[in-house]
C-alpha cells in the first residue's frame, strides 16, 4: 500500500502550493487564535487547513457567540445548562466533570476534566 495516503501520512506531507508553485510543508495555521493544523507555502505564505481541524475550528468559533444559558436550582445545588454549541465544541462526553472558579464578580471559569486515555 505504498501509494495509498493515509491520514497520518497527509498531516506530514508536503505539498505544492497552488498559487505559486511553491513548496508548503506541515505548519501551524491560526484561525482568530485557534491553532490549526496546515499547510504554509514557503513562497508565498499562502495557508491550506486540514479538513478536519477546520470542521473543529468552526465548531469552536460558532461556540464563541455568546448565548442565552439556563441557571436552574436542583436540590441544594445550583445548575447551569450549557449551549449545545458549547459541548459540540468541547467534545464532551456526558456525563463528565469539569472544576470551577471565579474570575471576578461576573465571570465564572469551568475547566473540563478529560478523561484519560
């Protein structure tokens, strides 16, 4: 299977640049301070984005937009529902854990726990 290109194989490639020619080796891309995996030429500085980083990068932007959520009381605690935007974003895995903070007086900091693998 030697001509066959495999995922792993495509992240390492390097590729020519369809605006000038150039060689563009594997390079972080940065997408409003998301980091990408991609393509730079070294030409140019023309970008290409993996397919799949940029299905995640849009997820995360989309997560950004700030949303209407629900804080409800349920039993002695209290319960914030988050947008489902939010958890596609994450990639959560229900239910799960996270650790909380305070920032300041209107800003509360959620760290998501991951699991490990």
């Amino acid at each position: 299977m030697r001509g066959r290109l495999t995922a792993k194989r495509l992240e390492t490639a390097t590729f020519i640049c369809t605006e000038c020619g150039g060689r563009s080796p594997p390079s972080k891309v940065y997408v409003e301070g998301v980091p990408l995996r991609g393509w730079r030429c070294r030409k140019c500085g023309y970008e290409t984005i993996s397919q799949r980083d940029m299905e995640n990068a849009l997820a995360l932007l989309q997560a950004r937009k700030e949303e209407r959520m629900r804080i409800a009381k349920r039993g002695n605690s209290v319960m914030i529902t988050l947008p489902r935007t939010v958890v596609k974003a994450l990639g959560l895995k229900l239910p799960g854990w996270g650790d909380v903070s305070l920032a300041d007086p209107e800003t509360i900091i959620i760290k998501v726990r991951r699991a490990k693998a």
